[in-house]
C-alpha cells in the first residue's frame, strides 16, 4: 500500500497517539509505505512547531486550514476537543482529504449527521477512533463467535468503569456541565457499543438508568455547583437474535482505571475480558471432561493477529498505545480500497444514535426502540 | 443459651445440611448448649430410620406431624420442597414451635403471607435459611459500610451466576414450568436480594427484563417443550439514599457455579466479592499514597467474626455448610430472646414482596415502586 | 463400617476439629457408622467436663489414661502438643487402641521410630493428621498424574508460607527456641511434603539453605534474644523419575496466610493449586486449538470426590475443617480392615527422615541423599 | 539531549523493536532531539533495502562495517545473534561510536571481558537490552525498596518460564547444543539477574541444580539426539544483607509465556510481581487495621513515571515494546552525560560472571561465592 502524506490537528495526547501510530505503522507491519509526515497543526505557533519536531513532522503551523491547502496531504487526523471535530472533518473531506477522526463525532447529533453526509458527498474514507475494537483479543473473540466456539450467544454484560470523577471533593469543571453531554453516557458508554457493534452489530432497544453519585461538587471559589449530568448508567438492552444484555457505565467508581469488562454467553460456552487486563481473556468450553473444564485464562500470543506484527513471542504484551497503530493500518488499507475493521462514520451515527436512545429511555423512564 | 429440642423435616441436601449445623453448633460457639437432636421426618419410614441414625436423631418418623406432637421438640427445621414449606412452617408454629425454614417462603405470595401471619400470632421464632448472609465476609462488608470505610455509598451491582440450566439440549424438567415460578428471578435473586437487604435495606423501585436462552428443551420422547419461564433475569434498581443498583441473575451461565458477585462503589471507596472465592474479599480505597492504591484482597481471618470459632489462624478458609452453622447459631441466640443476624419471616415476605414487584415490572414493561 | 467408640486426648483446636470430624463422619459420608463419643481428657477436670459437654462426649477426665483403659473406646485422638505424641500414641498403641496422631510425630526422630514401632508391634492403625492431602483437589490431581493428564512429570515446586512470625517487633516465643525444632522447615515443610508424598513418593537428595530474618526478637523484660531456628527454608531436591524440584518455606512471609502453592510441570501440561483458594485448582494442556490454551481456573465440583458428600452443587466451596472429616473417614476405612488414603505412621516417619536430610544438608553445606 | 545519529545491525525482532524505540523516544518524552535514523545493515542487501524504508532509515548496506566510517552514525544498536556481538560491540567502540547492544553480551565469558575493556578504553557509552528493568513497575519498586516501604527485605524469590522448549517432540534444534550455552540458566536466567542487580546489587554466593526434562529430541531423519544442555534451573542464592534467595527459570514449563515472577519479602510487609500481567504489581503492608489488609493490586499509572510519557491516564497499560523507548531513553541520558537507569557492560559483565558461577556449582555440586 502506497505512502500517505499526512496532516494532524491536535498534539495533545491523542495527537501523540496518531503521530506515534503514522511513525511506527510501516516498520510494524511491513506491508505499507512508510507515510509521510507532512504538516502538523496546532493552536500555538511554537508549540506547533516543537511538536513537529519531536513527532518528526516536516512543517509546522497555527493555522488547521492550511493542512486542507497542502497538496502533499492525503488524509488528515483530527485529534482536537470534541466540539471542533465536526467542522475540521466535514473542511477536510470537502479539501478531498481522508479523515481520520478521533471519538464521539460530535457533541450534536446533527453535526454528526452532517459529518456522514460529507463523507459521503466527498467519496474519502472517514474512520473514527475507536481503537479499543482494534485489539487482538477483541478481533479474536469476534472470530469465536463467528465460529460458534460458544454456541449461540445469549446474554452479554459489559461494564466500562474509572475513577476520574470518583472523588466528590473534586472541584467542578466542564465534564459535569450539561453542555458536555450526558456525563457517563456519552463519555463512556460509546467504547462498550463500539464492541458490541463489532461483536453483535445492533443493539434494538434499551432502558436506561442515570445516576448521580454526588449532586453537587465544590467550586473554585468556595461555593459548590450543582452537576448537571450523570456520571453512573445502567442500561438494559435487547440485541438482535434475541440476546439480552446490560451496559454498565460510571466515571465515578472508585478503583476502576480503565474496566472495559465483557461477559459473553453462549449455548456452549462463556468469554470474558477486561481491558485492564488487555493481553488475555478467558474462556469457557463445554467439550471435554466435566472434571477439568474451568475459564482458561488465554495470554495473547503471535497467533491472535496482528499481534504477531508487533512481538513474536507469546504472553509479552501489547500496550494501549500499540492498538492505534493497528487502527492506523486499517485506515490506510480503507484508503487502498482494501477491505478493513474499523468503525467508519456511518457505524459511528448509528453509535452515537444508540447513546441518544439511552438519553431519551431514562428522561421518559420507558423502553425506546432503536431503528437499524 | 440452653439447648433446644430438635426436630427436622426432610433429610435431602439442606436436611443434612440442618443435620449437620445442629451437630456442630456447640462445638463451634461454645456458648450454647448442645441441642438434643430429638425427632426426625422424612417421607419414606427406612430412609428416616437410617438418616435418623447417621445424623444423630433420637427418632424417626414417617409422618411429619408427629414432631409437632412431640414435647421434646423446641424447633423445626422445614427443608422439604418449596410447596409444602407453607403447611408445614405454619402447622409448626400453631404447634407452639420455633421454626427455621429454608427459603423461599412459598410459591405463592399470599402462602408467604399466611406463614408471617403464622409467626406473629404464635409469637415464636421464625427464621429463613438465607445462610450467605451469614459469611464472615458479608458481616464484615456490613461492619465496613456502617462505619463509613468506602464513604456513602452511591451504586451497586450484584449478579447471581449459575451453569445448571445451561445446556439447551438437557432434557426439560420441572424447573422450566411456569409452575415452578419466573425462573432465575425466584430460584436465584432472592440470595442476593438477602444481601441487598442485610448491606442496604430496602429495594424502592425496579424495572426487570427476563429471557429465555432457548425457547424449548428436548422431552424424553425425542420431542420439544416450550420452556415457560425465564433462566436469565436482568434488573436496575432504586435503593434508598440515591442508589442506584443493577441485578443480573442467570442459571444459563456457563463457567459459573456459585456465583455471587458483589461490586459496591461509594465517595471513598469500593468492595468486590464473590461467593466462589467465599474466603475473601477486595477492598480500595483512597487513603495512602496513589502510587500504591489498589483492590486489596483480603483473606478471612480470626478478626472476621464469627470464622474465629471455626478456625484460629487466618487464610484457611471455611466451607459453605459452615454458613449454616453460624444460621443456627443466630436462630438459637433468638429462641433466647437475644439480637440476632439473621432474616427473619417478615424480612423473608419483603424479599418475596419485591421479586414479585420485579416479575410485574417485565410484564409491563415499566418501573414499579416498591413500598417500604 | 461399624460404630467405633472413641477417646480424644486435648481440646484446643485440634482437638475440636477432631470432635468435628467424629460428629460429622456418618452425616456427610453416610457409609459409617455414626461414632460413639466416648471419653475426652483435657488437664483441667472443668475444662474437661465442659469441652466433653460441647463436643458430645459421654464421659470426661483429667487423667489421659483413663482413657486407655476405658473398654469402649477403640480409638484415641491424640492433639496434644508435639512432645506429648509419642508418649500418648506409644501408651495407646500398646493399650490395644487405635492411634489418630496429629502432625509431627515427634520433636526427635528416635521417638518417632519408637511411635512406628509400637504400630508394628500392637497390629494397630496408626493414622497422622496430614489433613491438606484429603483436598478433593489434591486427590484429583494424584488422579491427573496417575492418568497421565499432563504427561510425564519432570519439575515441581511448592511453596508454604505464611506470617505469624513476619513480625520483627513481636516478642520472642517457644517457637524461636532451638528446642521447638529446625524452624520453618520441621514446622512447615512438613505439610508441602506431604503433598509430595501422597503426589510423587519418595524425596531422594536434597540440599538446603535456611535463614533467620531477623536475628534476634525483643522480650518481655525490654532485651532481645537471639532467634535460635531458621524461619525461612529453601531447599533443592530430586525426586523419583528425573523430577527436579524446589521446596520453600516460610513463617516470616508478610502477606501469605495459608499458602501451600504447588506448581507441577509435566511434558504435556502443567498443574497449579495454592490452598489459601483451596476450591479451585488450574491445569493447563496442549490439547485443543493452541489461540485457546490457557490455564483453565477448576472449581471444585461433586466430581471431585469426595466433594459429593458434603455439596451436591459445584462451586460452592469445602472449609478446611472439612477436609478432617475425610481424613476420620479414611481412618474409619483403614480400622474396618478397607483401603484407605492417608499418611500411616511408616510414611510419616519417611517426611520427618526428609526434613532431617534436609536439616543436615544445611548444615554440611551439601547435598543428601535419602534412601528410600 | 541533542539529536543523534544511528546505525541499527540486525533487523529480526530485536533489530525492529530498536528501530521502533529510536523512531518514538522524541515523540513520548518531549526532552530528546529526535535521533537521525543514519544507516542500517542487514547481510541480505535487499533485506536491507527493504528494512531501511520499513524503518525510516536513510541508508542501507550488507556490509556492517559501513557504519563504524559513517561520520553521521554516533551510536550503533546491535541486535544480531549472540555469537557476533563481541565483535561488532568492539569494533563500534573502537570505531568511536556508542553501542546499543542485545543481551547477553557473549556466550564466551572472556568475549564479554573484551566488550567491557573496549568501552573503557574508548570511553564511550556501552549499555546492555535488558529492557525488563525499564518497566514503570520494577522502577517504582525499587522506588519502595528504598523508601522501605516492607522495610528490610530478608527473601526473594524470582522464577522466569516458557514453554518454547516444553514439547518433548519438537525437532532437535541448536538451543539444545552444548555450544548454545547451558540452556535455561544462560537463556533466561540473565533477565531475572537483571531484575536481582537493579533492585539488590550483587548476589553473593549460589548452588545451583539444572536439569533435562527430556534427555532427548527427535530430529528431522527420524531419529532421536541426546539433549546437550539443561532447559530447567533451580538456584538458592545468598544477597547482601543477609537476603536468602530462590531463583527458577525453565524453558519446559508448559502453560507459561512470558512469566517473570517476583516475591520480595521483607520486615514489614512484601511485594509480588509478573510480567505476564507487566501493568501490575501487588504489595501487602503491615500499616492500618488488619481486617482489611491484603495484597493490593496496582495498575500502572502516570505516577509511576515513566508511564506518564506513555498515557495520560492510569490503568491503560504499557506494552512490551515500549520498554525499548525508555531504555533508549537512557542511553540518549547516557551519552549526554547525564545520569541513567540501565545495564552497561561492567554491570552486564557481572550478571555474565554470576552465570558462570551457578553452572560451576551445578558441575561441581557444591556451593559457590561469587567476588562482587
């Protein structure tokens, strides 16, 4: 696959991510160009310029527009705040450029919408950053069920869990505003669908619980402010095929640092994951004698690909970051035409449709249906 | 505490389970004296004659009756299949007896009625066998949360797991009739609506969904039959004081066999336990220095009272029959009148009052409110 | 198997496990006879009435031999302390009593031989209470090798720590004296060797290191002693078959409270067990698909004989007083002339030989070999 | 630090996590010059080629020597097989160039001897791949050590296991020659020494006792060859400070992957590590009330620095790759003259001579002190 030249918004640190992810893909997996690190955009004209050089791109602005105005820039990574994704993709897609854009789309469901339609209308990849799918462990248990190495699936549970907003003498800032969104719905619950779309595709209704685990939070000042949003959810779903599931979300559980905890079971077996844990899982299987059947704890190893790209010995481990890099080669494979495992904007709506669905089961304490 | 005269009905697994406590009670506590193990029943004369003799019953009869006539007998234990608990409890405690039944109440909530009834006219002691209370642990964890140790707690989750109606080709039995009850919601959540209710108190509002994993079971004659309830039960709850809870219960859990999962999140901390490793517990919270905060795991010691009778040095463990030791020795310190742990027949209709609110909430699809 | 009327010297906690065991024998396994309590000896005559009225004894005494001449008790428990067994066990022995001794047999090896001795002589069964063998897990694991589940054997590990001793700070005690024995190794390796035993037999060479943590302790009066034994123990051994092996041993391992963890490697798998999660073993096998093999976490299960008898639900765990209910039972079988499974005397002495091997191989700074 | 220049020997797997680390040090820590990816060799030219644009390299040659006349190559990675690092290692340093080099540094004692003079006669910077010492969890650690965190450390123990070489049938290859080495002491044992000498110092005294699981392999015609070394050690090691040690390594033992497990015991309390699960590390202290302590389990976070350069967020976990970016870290502080965390030569040379010492006490079967 040929070399992309490339242009990043944002250096914060999911503009490390995407920067360390474009330098590394080639020596990784060997079967791409190695891309061209061509501009870097970012507000402070020297800080730009220092993070070019420390992310080995080869020029430097203030200005984002002028990433869309470089002809040597074929796909731009938009790693900026939430609020600015939606206008920076849809001006880079409209420039022709690919987009690589880090999650949610978009605080507003119809800049979102918006975002799909550009992608449409311009004929550019546009993949979100959904990274936690990309993971060997997730892939291959998506292989499992495709297999039926469990049966037929009938239940699923999963939890995604941290502690950032756990301490309730934290002062307020802008994650507990209602103009931040939901709080753990939107904040979280967005990674577990990005599973559950890659593992089971739809999810066809919910009902959802929101929580406060602290009605108020001190301020700067002294004073406290009311939080105007939830930072625990407690979903209840019915997926197709008739599986019952519960999502389970809070950013305020203490101990948790990075639960992303699945429970998948099936007619003939289980599978269970933590991404705190990210290089196993464990599994159940019915075969064999009753006498030794128990969960067999897996460690990740050269035959759960792509791991083998990046370590040839079992049981060493892949880091958090390493899995933007294999996001990072399915983008570029989507940009040759090949066929990729990613979440593209259209998946990406459906996501963030799913979250406003949960929103609205919990305002009017009922069961919403989710269209397909 | 003086000994009590003992009779006990029904000698399956909990018979010999109630056998067993009342053998070992003094032994352990040491603070009561030794019942005398007087009257014996079960359905067939040569089975109670032989059970009578290995668990050291005085007496055996085929007819349970004869231990209500019988002056010797203080308590009954009731461990006969759930339909009959109703007849008998009641009978019992018209008799003049102290009665220790194991749970459920009855099938029908107006039988469970009638047995509370039962107790309060009689004024004897009535007890059900809901022994997971009883684990050190759980009496620690409530020890942990009356003194603040995780702060105010804001959120729950408990999930009850079991793999015995997991097969889909495992023959249909009585388990699977609508007769037998919801399902998992009667068979399974009430164990952890007993641990709800010894940590939290009241359950105030719930909204269940149930399934079924497999629509039909295989029939001796080589046909199908339509299975009638749920093996999978899934629930968001309102418990008092702004927290919000999640139950999950399924008997279709392949990989699991007894557990009992507990997560508990509050302003300073959080717990986890599960029954399958009934011997410990974990523990995080927020003192000390961040660099070395983490889920504690904590083996059962001497200082997690009452293990201390069992067993003088920590980490060694106790089994589940143990619980029911420690049942026992609750329902003797109340025939004396003295505080007790344990629940009782009005706490026992609260649990049966809200699995039937949980069963309502599925049929129609809504919240229900439970009341005090 | 018929009624056997027994005598129990001591009442401390031993003593009561015993009184548990005689209790619960024909309950839980329902094949023996219910035991007749016979005769309890305690040096106090209070605590000796007392204990005999918790424990269901007929009769009490203050005099240990009373109970030698006491025609209607075939058996005597013997769970006083360790410089009182042979004495005890010899008296009873040649009393024409059957012997149920607790671990060691003897501070000095000579006593120990006279102990066997007078089990040869009297034609009497001599049975230690080497209790962690009856793990329904250890057994099952002796059935693993047998059959040949992880091939053949060829290294093994065991570690047995714990931390009552952890403490530099607490007062110096009987157990620090040269008196009480080597230390860690007579006071734990014991157990680990056990295990061997009952797993792979006989121990052939050895050599050991042993450490003192700390040098000296403080005394009641404000001064220090010098810590006269060795606290923690490591040792090199082989076994039979080519097996290489390593055994550790430690009272001064902060954190551990009950740990005996066994690693067994063999050509085509491997075994791990860790008694402080006494319910669960792991096994790891090359069978299957290599992208699901893992070490599979067992819970223990009514297949695990004899777990059967005291649950008929898997996973729901034994306590460690149970497992001295299958070592009565075994002994029961060993008196009613049937196979049994348990550490006789001429075992016994063979792992008090070891642990002076092992002593010695210390001392001269090299290896020992044992003949078998 | 100044940028500078690289040649990279050798791109197997170790040649490729090189590149990787130079390709990402300036991105993750912000304080380096991002090097300049001079020149890179590889015997196949078109391997090369190949290699060097994967890489990012500027040039490439077939011929290592290219790089020791390469003005812009200050620092040389050498990854190539063990046999040649002594030559490369010293003709870099003699060349003038820092040298970056796999471990071990020879199979030959007096090779590695070479190394060590070739560094200090050139005076340039010599630093060993024992990258397990770079993880966020061994510094912090070590940080704890020094704190006295369990106050004064009297035991460890340190097992290193695979299972690569468990199959008894897999073909004869040349790790089980004699010219390899001694097997698991030199092949794996060296990366626990590291861990030994970055948080004890010297080891001061060793037996050791090594074995054969299979005594031989088939091989490729058919027939079978003698094993000529031993895939499995056990070592009791003396550690200043009157510190009694336990090491284990195996290459035989099925079921593990990647298994580095550390136990540190000490006065007050004691620390648990395995870098299967590198993310993590467990620690029990004596401090606070003893019904809630236990071993805690930590999740890495920014607070264990240098995790913070990673990810911004604790719990997300480091891969085993990114441990070659902090040691390429070092040794950029290194040649800046600065302090740094890692193994050079003189350090390295020691771990080879500690090597050498367990295999003597192995042949000679008797203990051997090591001068420090």
């Amino acid at each position: 696959m040929k070399a992309l030249g490339v242009g990043l918004i944002g250096t914060g640190y999911m503009g490390k991510c995407h920067a360390l992810a474009w330098n590394n893909v080639s020596a990784i997996f060997g079967d791409v160009e190695r891309p061209r690190l061509v501009h870097l955009a970012e507000a402070n004209a020297d800080l730009a310029q220092a993070r070019a050089r420390e992310f080995g791109f080869a020029r430097a602005t203030a200005d984002w527009r002028d990433l869309l105005a470089d002809p040597e820039v074929d796909v731009i990574s938009v790693t900026t705040p939430n609020q600015f994704h939606a206008d920076m993709a849809i001006a880079a897609l409209e420039a022709g450029k690919h987009v690589w854009c880090e999650k949610p789309m978009a605080p507003a469901f119809a800049d979102a919408e918006r975002m799909l339609n550009a992608a449409f209308s311009a004929g550019r990849i546009a993949i979100m950053g959904y990274n936690y799918i990309q993971n060997p462990v997730i892939r291959h248990i998506r292989t499992l069920l495709d297999e039926g190495a469990i049966g037929t699936v009938n239940h699923v549970r999963v939890e995604m869990d941290e502690d950032f907003m756990a301490d309730p003498e934290a002062l307020f800032y802008w994650k507990s505003e209602a103009s931040a969104g939901y709080g753990a719905l939107d904040d979280f619950a967005v990674h577990p669908l990005s599973l559950l779309w890659c593992l089971f595709g739809h999810v066809e209704a919910v009902i959802a619980d929101l929580s406060k685990p602290y009605p108020d939070r001190p301020t700067r000042d002294g004073g406290r402010r009311a939080v105007e949003n939830h930072d625990t959810a407690s979903v209840l779903m019915r997926l197709p095929g008739n599986v019952s599931g519960v999502l389970m979300a809070s950013r305020a559980a203490w101990g948790r640092k990075g639960r992303i905890a699945l429970q998948i079971y099936g007619s003939k077996g289980s599978i269970l994951f933590d991404q705190e844990r990210m290089n196993e899982f464990q599994i159940y299987r019915t075969d064999g004698r009753a006498t030794e059947q128990g969960y067999a704890t897996v460690l990740t190893a050269p035959h759960h690909k792509p791991y083998d790209r990046f370590i040839p010995a079992p049981g060493h481990g892949l880091g958090f970051n390493d899995l933007k890099v294999i996001e990072c080669r399915e983008l570029i494979a989507a940009v040759a035409g090949m066929s990729f495992h990613a979440i593209d904007f259209a998946q990406g709506l459906r996501i963030e449709k799913t979250v406003h669905a949960m929103a609205r089961s919990f305002r009017d304490r009922r069961w919403v249906e989710i269209a397909a």
